[in-house]
C-alpha cells in the first residue's frame, strides 16, 4: 500500500523533528518546508495527500499561501497550525475552508487523529458501520423468526432501511449482499404478514391494525388540524419512499424540527389512482365510487384517474364537521412549482393547505423509460442521490422554507412508495388486462397461484369489479409480472426498475412526518 504523503510547512520546523519522527515510525511520508513559497514550489513537484500550514510564517503568511494552495488544488486538504486563539484569524481560514484547526504547541497524537480524521474518515465510518450491522443482523433475524404485529414490522423496516442509507458509506460489497438478502427475506415474510391481515384491517374484522390510506387524514391531520391556530400544511410527495424520507431529512430540518416520525400503511394496489383517491376520500375505492361517483374513474376509462382529489378532500372534511377555509394544489411541472413559490403568501388565509408534488414518481417512470435517467440511477443508493438532488434545487425546498418562516407546521407525507424489481413472474391474460407489473385485473388471467397474492373477489378488497370474473393479482418482494409473448426482451427492459402497486415494505410501508417550525 502506498505510503501517505505529507507536506509540513512551518518556520520553526527543526523544533518539529520529534513530531515528524513520531509520523514516520507511523508509516507516513514526511516532506518539510520553512516558508511559504518552497512549500508550494513542493507541491508542484510532488503529490500530497494532506498539508499542515503554520499560519505565522515570514515573507509569505500562512493565510496567503493557504489561498494559493485552494486556487491550485481546492481539493488538497490543508490543516491550519498556529499560536494565536484570535477569532478573525481562525474565521479568515475556516472560510478559506481548511480541513482542520489545531492551536500549538501540538502534540503528536493531535496529528495523528487529524490525519485519520481527514484521511480515513470514510473508511473508519464504513468500517464501524458494517461492524456494527454485522452485530445487529442477528438481532434482526431474531425479530424476522417472531410473529410481529403491524408497528413492529415498522420498526424493522425502519431499522433496514437505516442500514440501507448507512452501508452506502461501504466499500464492502459483500455486506451489501448480506444486507440485501436480510431485506429480501424480510419482504417475503412481510408480504406473508399482509395476505393474512390485509382483508381483516380494511373489513374492521380487527381492532388491532394500523393507519392506512383512507384513515390518514382522520388520524393524522385532524388532531394536528385541531391542536393549532395557524395554517397547516399537508405537503403529499408522489411515490415517496421511507429511505428517501431520510435522505432529504437533514436538509428540512434546517428549517423544522422532526417531531413524529412516523409510517403507515398504504392500501392495495399501492398505485395513486388508488392509494391517493383514499387518502384525500376518507374512503377505500369502492365507497367512493359508489358515494361518489362522479369523483371516480374507472381504470378502463379516459382521462386522468386522479382529477378530483381537491373536491374529495372537501367532502371528507365536511363529513367530519370540519367547516374550514382550504386550499388543493397539485405541482406536475417545474413551472407550476415556481409559480406556486411565488403565490405562497395568499395561502397564509387557509386553515389547511395541501400540496401535492409529482416529481419522484415521474422519475421513477422516467426512470425506466429513459435510458440516461436509467444509468444516472441504477440501483437504490443512486436513486436516492438524484432525489436529494432534485430536492436541493426545486420549487418544493423554497416553499419548505417559506412556511418555516411563517412558524407553520408541515405534515409530510406520500401514498405509497416502490420497489426495485428483479425477478419475473409469468401470466397470461386478454387485451383489456392492465399494464401495471406489480398487479394485475382483468377476467381470465392465468398464473401460478402460490406466486402471487390473489383476490377473487374484488368487492372483499373494495376494489371495483368490472365484470362477474374479474380478479385482482398482486406481485411481492421484488417480483413483477411479465407476459410469455416476447418473454426475455420485456424482462430485459423492465428487470432492474422501480415499479409499484405491489406487496412490498417499500411500496406499504411509507412515511408521514410532523415538522414543526423552527
């Protein structure tokens, strides 16, 4: 392994010669300077991993050759040693960003762990963090062998998808597939854990289930509703995952503080024509269809399958005697996010404000269906990069800020996330069943039973039936449906995609969190 190499910089070097010694029985590379203007002669002539920069030199200071240095190599770091605790100085080089501060008389070990803190920082935190998940898997894999209930596969979800965001960090690709097979192993006991309870919950043949779609509003956004004076805001992103919850967490609570960060249970299918209508209806598709029928538009029809959420809102609050000022506003497109960040200030009037933004699950389609977006995001960790990137610089992230602001607080939430699909499942069926991958309708479809979730009877899952043999089929983990004709090029394109409507953690299992402004 190649040794790491060391540029030091300072006047009174020979004094330093303990220290340096002290490096070099570590295994590092020392080259030594007295001023300012060998120092960066040296850096032209050689490679350095690291430069520690005495800030009172003759001739050329340490400031002046420390700007020098980020002109040339911005991303060398440099660690700033000087005498002086005076806070302009230690300001000047912070804002020159150095790596590191250390006031003399130093002592070796102080630059050893800066060293290590600058140098090896990553592989130090990707080591503890797969020493530690190594420990916790077994703990996992005992949870895994238990019966939990609906808040303790929260909990275990929660608990694999910080190991997701946190193994990123590793360069140990064979604890990515541990990690990767405990979550496909979870998935298939979850998906399990749905096919015994799911008909039970949403038929009240149970007290004990958890928050879903159609209860959402009723037991989330009501109390909160309630318990303050000032307009709150219900920000729903589409198809947003718990994992990309916490990745753009760190930036809104520059702004907010996380109060409850809680999940609940989206319904099947785990679409927005669905899962959305649900949640802003109070009611499982069905009852809407039947209650209201003009709000609903059958899968078959033309035209947009959620056009009506802002009216079914209305009628949800009405039913529960919440006769309050609201508004509905839905951004498709970059220029409807802008023009909503500009008309933030007449929302101020409203008791509730809903805001409802497309983006993640536009690139989630995107995703499959261009080939650039495809490569930018090929798996989980990239997929989540791309979003906190689009997060830093959209409309949404400005409107966040403005209510901070204004001391309102946020409940953001999604109506159901996606999975990463890897392996086919075949099934046959007629021109009119539906093109989603993860679940299918139609009358008869053809298909291994123990492979999917199958539901006969469509009116026992509230779902629309559209002719006496209808039937709705439904993919887990990480399966999605493929057709025989023309099997391997449909496979091809579609494997490695994210898709939802399915049984999974991921698309079930998504977050709605309380923010409360700064």
């Amino acid at each position: 392994m190649e040794k790491v190499k060391i540029l030091w910089a300072d006047d009174e070097i020979d004094i330093l010669k303990p220290h340096i010694l002290f490096l070099e029985q570590k295994g590092y590379d020392v080259a030594t300077s007295n001023n300012g203007d060998e120092a960066l002669d040296l850096l032209k002539q050689n490679h350095f991993d690291i430069v520690f920069l005495d800030e009172n030199m003759p001739g050329l200071s340490g400031i002046e050759t420390l700007e020098q240095i980020k002109l040339d190599y911005p991303n060398l770091p440099v660690v700033m040693i000087t005498k002086s605790e005076e806070e302009s100085i230690m300001e000047e080089a912070i804002g020159s960003k150095i790596a590191d501060y250390l006031i003399k008389p130093v002592k070796p070990n102080q630059i050893l762990l800066s060293l290590k803190r600058n140098l090896e920082n990553q592989k130090l935190v990707s080591e503890k963090a797969t020493q530690t998940y190594q420990q916790e898997f077994r703990q996992i894999g005992l949870e895994l062998s238990n019966q939990l209930d609906h808040n303790e596969w929260i909990e275990v979800y929660k608990k694999l998808s910080r190991w997701d965001i946190e193994l990123e960090k590793s360069q140990d690709e064979g604890i990515m597939q541990v990690l990767r097979m405990q979550q496909d192993e979870a998935n298939n006991m979850f998906s399990r854990f749905i096919e015994r309870n799911y008909l039970n919950w949403i038929n009240n043949k149970t007290t004990d289930k958890p928050v879903l779609s159609h209860t959402l509003i009723r037991d989330k956004v009501l109390p909160r509703l309630e318990s303050s004076d000032k307009p709150l805001f219900l920000i729903l992103i589409d198809n947003l995952r718990y994992d990309q919850w916490k990745t753009i967490q760190p930036l809104i609570e520059e702004s907010f503080r996380t109060e409850a960060d809680d999940l609940y249970y989206s319904i099947l299918p785990t679409t927005t024509q669905y899962a959305r209508n649900a949640l802003f209806a109070g009611l499982m598709p069905t009852e809407i269809k039947k209650k209201y029928p003009k709000y609903w538009v059958d899968e078959e029809d033309e035209g947009t399958k959620n056009q009506f959420e802002g009216e079914l809102l209305g009628e949800q609050l009405r039913r529960f005697g919440k006769d309050i000022r609201f508004s509905y506003n839905k951004v498709l497109n970059l220029n409807a996010g802008k023009k909503l960040a500009e008309n933030m200030a007449n929302l101020m009037s409203n008791r509730l404000n809903v805001i409802v933004y497309n983006f993640v699950d536009m690139l989630s389609h995107a995703r499959t269906e261009m080939e650039m977006i495809r490569e930018l995001a090929d798996n989980e960790m990239a997929y989540r990069s791309l979003m906190l990137s689009w997060f830093k610089h959209s409309s949404l992230y400005d409107i966040i800020r403005f209510i901070s602001s204004k001391k309102c607080d946020i409940i953001l939430t999604t109506d159901h996330g996606s999975v990463y699909v890897k392996d086919p499942v075949k099934i046959l069926g007629d021109r009119t069943v539906n093109t989603n991958l993860r679940y299918k309708y139609g009358k008869s479809l053809n298909y291994n039973p123990k492979e999917v979730f199958e539901v006969k009877n469509p009116e026992d899952a509230f779902l629309p039936r559209l002719n006496v043999s209808t039937a709705f089929v439904f993919a887990r983990n990480n399966d999605f449906f493929a057709y025989p004709n023309n099997y391997n090029h449909y496979v091809n394109y579609y494997r490695n995609t994210f898709q939802h409507g399915g049984i999974s953690m991921q698309e079930i299992l998504v977050p709605v969190v309380f923010l409360k402004a700064r």
